[in-house]
C-alpha cells in the first residue's frame, strides 16, 4: 500500500459548471478505481485552479481477477469436424488457440467454454489512461480547445502531479507531462514549485496561502463574518448559495467591509441585493433600521493593505447603483403603463402579454366564485397592473424582480396595499423551496397566472414531453396544486377547468387534468400505489384528495393493515357492477351482521373516520365470505350478495380504489 497524490492544474475553473458538476466527481473517480479493479479510500479536494484527489492507502498492483468465457454449444461451434464461425468469434474473445478450447455442460448443454486468470498490472502502468478517463468523463457543459489541440476541456489543463508513494508517475495526456510541480497563489508567485513528496506538496500549498479544503475555506469565511459583525454591529446575509459560489471561485479568501452612499438606499431593497450579489457576489448587510449601505466582498487576495480592494470594489457598485438609480427614477416618472403589454407578443396563438392579463381576469372570476370571494374589482386591478412592470427599465436590466418592481411602482401609485402584494407575490410559488402567497387576494392572481398558462400551452399543442419542460408548466402545476392544499378550502379541480377552458381553443382537456394530478405523486413520501388508488376514485376536489391519501397513509401504518389489505383486496376483486338493490329479508344472519355494521360505518363526518371504519368490517366481511356462496344457485341470493358486495366496495371507492393498492 501506498500513498498516491493526484493534481489537475487548470486556469481559472468557471464557479456554477464546477459546482453543478461537483456531486458527480468523486463518484466518477470512484467508478475509474472500481473499473481498474483499485478500489481504495480516497479524499477530494478542489480550488478554482485545481482538482486534488490523495489516497492515503492504494493499492500498488491491480487484483487479479478470473474471466469466463462462455461460447456457442458445440454442434453449432463445430461442423463436419472443423470450427465454424461462431466458434472462431469464440476464440478471438476469449484470446486463445484452438488446441486450448475446453467444453462444459451448461442447463443441460455442451458448450464453448474457458476460464483464465487476468494478471494484474503494476498501478504506475494503467494511471496515466485512468487519470485520463477520469477527466473526459466530467460534464462541466460548454468546453473549450487550447493551442493546436483536439481534445477539450473546460480550461485548458496546465500541469499534472501524480505521485505514487512519493515517486513520479510518468505520463502524458491532454498534451501535458506529469511532475512533481504545482503553483500556489497568484500574490505571491506566478512560477511552479517542485515538490519531492505528498507531504512537501501539501506544505507548499498551506505555506503560500492555498487552503486546499474547501470545507475550510468556507470556516474561515464564516469566521470572519462573525468578526465583522461584532465589530461594526451588524448582520451579514445568510445565502448558502452564494457562499457556495464565493469558496469555489477563492483560495485564500479575506472578508472584507465595503460601503455604499446611503442615498442609493431609495431604490428597492430587493434590486440593492440583486445588483450586488448577482454582479459582484457581494453579501448584503442588515442593521437595526434594515438594509444597510455597506456590503461584504470575499476577497481572493493576500495582501498587508486591503484598502485599495475595498475601495475598487467600491466604485464598481456605485456605478452599478447609479444606474439602478437612474432607471428607478425614470420608470416612477411614468409609473406602470399597462396598455404597453398589447405591444409585447406573449405566445404565438397566444397573444399579447396584455391579451394574457385580460384571460387571467376571466379566470379569476371563475376562482372568486369557486371561494366565494368578493373582492373581484380589486382582484382584476392587480391582475390587470400585474405584468405592467415587463416595460420598465427596472425589469429591464433585473428581470429575476418582475412583480416585486411592479409592487414598488403600484405603491408610489397609491395602489391598496392587497393590490401591492397580490402583484409582489404573482408569480409564487417560483421554486421547489418557495414561499407561497401570503393571502386569498394574492393566491387568486398567483392562480390565474398559472392556470392560464397551462391552460394556454396545452390548448396550441405545448405539452411537456419527457424530461423536456421549457415552459416549466411542470412547476406551474405543482405551484397550484401547492396553494390550493395551503388555502385549504375544497375545489374541485375538473369542474373549474372545464368553465374556465371555453375561453381557449380546444384540445383534449383530460390530458390537462390528468397532467396536474400527476404531480401529486412528488408531493407525498409514499407508496405510490396509495396516490395512484385515492386518484383512481375519481374524486377531483384537492383538499379530499389530500384527506384520502393521509387517510389511507395513517391507517396503513398499523401492524396488521395487511391482514386487512387481504380482506378488501378480495372483496374489491369480486365486487361486481349492479344495479340491484339490496333486499335485506333475503339475509341470513351473518348477512344482517355485515348489513348492520355497514349501515352504522357511514355515520362518519370525515373521510378519516369512513376509512376506519370501513375498515372495521374485516371480521363480519371475514364471516360472510366463510358463510356465504355470492355466487349461489339461486338467482335472488346471488344478486342480493353481489348487491351487498358491490355497496361496500362503492364506499371504498368513495376514498380509494382497493384494487390499484399494492403492498
């Protein structure tokens, strides 16, 4: 066993290809060590200009490994003595002479057969082509060429180390020699260091201000945030995001304090934030007032005197705020301009956004009846202004803040503060992890945008295929069915959907239908089968939908529900459809029994409670399938029983199907 360093050096790494690519990386190496049959424990390390991987133990030598071959039968490897063409294929796979072929009986026939062992190689033999596989096997999206080569990469690759137990490993690829050099931080030398050993290797890096793990770099990150915050009385943003972001593009990073004239704080908090952290992956800084006019940018530098950073970092944010500034003010000068969406094309077949807004107060009548909602008037205002803010120069420049622009504007309109926040919170939910509005009045615009959308799309044919989804029509489905649960009133969804389609073209609206409940199945951690029988009742009203699979869900969680499951799968397979009615003086007395209890499980107010006690019937079910021929000679009877049968399992089906469960 031997220690083995590895090092990819690269110029600069993009920050969202690496991290996208990130959670794939040590698995894909794993797979190159399980492929070269060298599988050992390893740690990963990376920096923007460099993937590390260092195996305290691996393994010198490969396994060795018996192969089998296995080939034709021999009537067809052989014929009139001589060997075919499928026994010469037999031969070249399994690399050997004809004079060394052996035969075996295999499920009760004489085969090709043979067996060998496959030496292992030396490590410092196959490395360079493992190494090799590794990198071309990453995804970090676009890629590029360097030089007059034809390989690619993401950046072209500048110096490979690898080291096994301290001695070089030669090779070469993507055009490049392996040695024992690596680089440190730009401040402090552009040139390659030598290393004789891993250990060496890793004092060089630490000794010229490389912080290798970026575990440990996000520590000291954090570590200085506190600092700053302590001492200046402050509170730093939380974004993980970006701080993801800010240790993949830093090898020493140094938090530092900037600040910003507080006349900029006129202009939205939300486009502040914005500008600094998707520009400048600046975090944003709170005091007790609220946003403050200062920032904190995590340098990459080591230097004695941070000033000068401080300060250009400075001056670039001002320039950006000045234009934010500017657009602000211009567009509070006009103010929303909703007729200007009738200019704006939304969809071909579809219209303009304007004509989109005039749909979506159509649909929010229809919802304000479904809720018996009578702020209709205000409703169609904030629909109608909702969108107004797509021709400003705000959204212009800051597209991720349409609608939250468009409630600032509304504001300075004198707009009623419900109207404001119903055209903040539109678009909500925007993201598996979002909030969701906040109100009735807001959830009614958020659900005319969405319905609309879908209703839209799928009426010109937009439907999503597969894993494609441009139009993100998946979210827009799973955001309704989100805020209507959260509304928690009962709305059945199939009756709404064929009101409100009579205002767009025709199509198959049960494609529609069945393309919203679909999503059901990520919104529970469940046996599908349970979401799959609730929606087999047909029953379209998402709230008792959601009360039938948490119903099902709770009461299959008892020790015997399968012993019950056994009993109502039975009774729901031979549940037959009948229009008999049921006749109790052809009862035998565990017939009443059952009758009885039946007649007494549907005293129930919720459907929780029907579900238990339909169950319940397990023993008098049980007692009249062991008492009771259904199929009896005499025709009243049968019928009678198929009656009794068939009213049960019309009362399951109520909550669920029995039959579409599967344990």
């Amino acid at each position: 066993m031997s220690e083995l360093l590895i090092e990819i050096g690269v110029e600069e790494l993009p920050a969202i290809p690496l991290l996208k690519e990130l959670p794939n990386i040590e698995k894909k190496w794993q797979n190159i060590l399980d492929e070269y049959r060298l599988m050992s424990e390893f740690i990963f390390y990376y920096t923007p200009r460099r993937l590390v991987f260092f195996h305290k133990n691996f393994h010198n030598k490969q396994e060795d490994t018996t192969a089998e071959f296995i080939g034709a039968p021999k009537n067809i490897a052989f014929k009139d003595g001589q060997l075919t063409s499928a026994g010469q294929a037999f031969l070249e796979k399994a690399g050997i002479k004809e004079n060394e072929l052996e035969f075996k009986e295999i499920k009760g026939k004489e085969v090709l057969y043979h067996q060998k062992t496959l030496r292992g190689k030396n490590s410092t033999e196959i490395l360079g082509e493992m190494i090799d596989k590794f990198l071309k096997s990453l995804s970090f999206g676009k890629s590029m060429r360097w030089g007059s080569n034809s390989f690619e990469f993401i950046r072209p690759i500048k110096s490979i180390a690898c080291i096994l137990n301290d001695h070089l490993v030669e090779f070469e690829i993507f055009g490049v020699k392996s040695s024992k050099k690596t680089f440190v931080h730009r401040s402090v030398s552009y040139n390659y260091f030598d290393f004789k050993s891993a250990k060496e290797y890793f004092q060089i890096l630490e000794d010229n201000y490389i912080i290798l793990d970026p575990k440990k770099r996000q520590e000291k990150i954090l570590s200085e945030f506190v600092r700053l915050e302590n001492e200046y009385k402050i509170s730093i943003a939380q974004d993980e995001e970006l701080l993801t972001e800010v240790v993949a593009i830093t090898e020493y990073p140094k938090a530092l304090f900037g600040t910003f004239e507080e006349a900029f704080l006129e202009i939205p908090n939300e486009v502040i934030i914005t500008s600094m952290r998707e520009n400048q992956r600046y975090f944003a800084v709170f005091d007790q007032k609220g946003l403050s006019n200062h920032f904190i940018v995590v340098s990459n530098a080591v230097c004695e005197d941070y000033s000068k950073i401080i300060h250009g970092n400075e001056r670039v944010l001002r320039a950006r705020l000045s234009d934010a500034m500017f657009f602000y003010q211009n567009d509070l000068q006009k103010g929303l301009e909703p007729e200007k969406l009738k200019k704006i094309v939304y969809l071909e077949n579809l219209g303009t956004i304007g004509d989109k807004s005039l749909r979506e107060i159509e649909l929010a009548k229809i919802l304000c009846d479904f809720f018996q909602n009578d702020k209709i008037e205000n409703i169609s205002k904030a629909i109608y202004y909702a969108k107004a803010d797509l021709a400003t120069q705000m959204v212009y420049e800051f597209t991720d803040l349409q609608g939250i622009i468009g409630s600032y504007y509304a504001s300075k309109m004198g707009f009623d503060y419900e109207i404001c926040l119903a055209i903040k919170e539109q678009y909500l939910p925007n993201s598996e992890k979002s909030d969701l509005p906040s109100t009735e009045f807001s959830s009614i615009v958020a659900l005319a945008n969405k319905f609309d959308t879908l209703l839209g799309l799928f009426s010109i044919g937009k439907i999503p295929s597969g894993t494609k989804d441009p139009y993100a029509l998946r979210r827009a489905a799973n955001g309704i069915l989100k805020i209507l649960l959260n509304l928690n009133k009962n709305f059945d969804i199939n009756i709404f959907l064929e009101k409100a389609s009579k205002n767009y073209q025709n199509f198959d609206l049960q494609i529609l239908k069945d393309f919203i409940f679909e999503r059901l199945y990520t919104f529970y951690d469940l046996n599908p089968s349970f979401i799959k029988a609730v929606l087999a009742s047909k029953n379209s009203d998402i709230i008792s939908i959601d009360e039938s699979i948490k119903a099902l869900a709770k009461i299959s969680q008892k020790s015997n529900f399968s012993d019950y499951f056994s009993t109502f799968k039975r009774l729901a397979n031979i549940a037959e459809k009948t229009t008999n009615n049921i006749d109790e003086n052809l009862f035998i007395e565990t017939e009443k029994k059952l009758y009885i209890a039946f007649q007494k499980s549907l005293e129930a107010h919720t459907i929780k409670e029907r579900l238990n006690n339909l169950f319940a019937l397990k023993p008098e079910i049980d007692a009249f399938f062991e008492a009771v021929m259904i199929n009896d000679k005499d025709e009243k009877l049968k019928n009678n029983r198929q009656a009794l049968v068939y009213n049960i399992y019309q009362e399951f089906l109520k909550i669920a199907d029995i039959k579409e469960l599967s344990l």
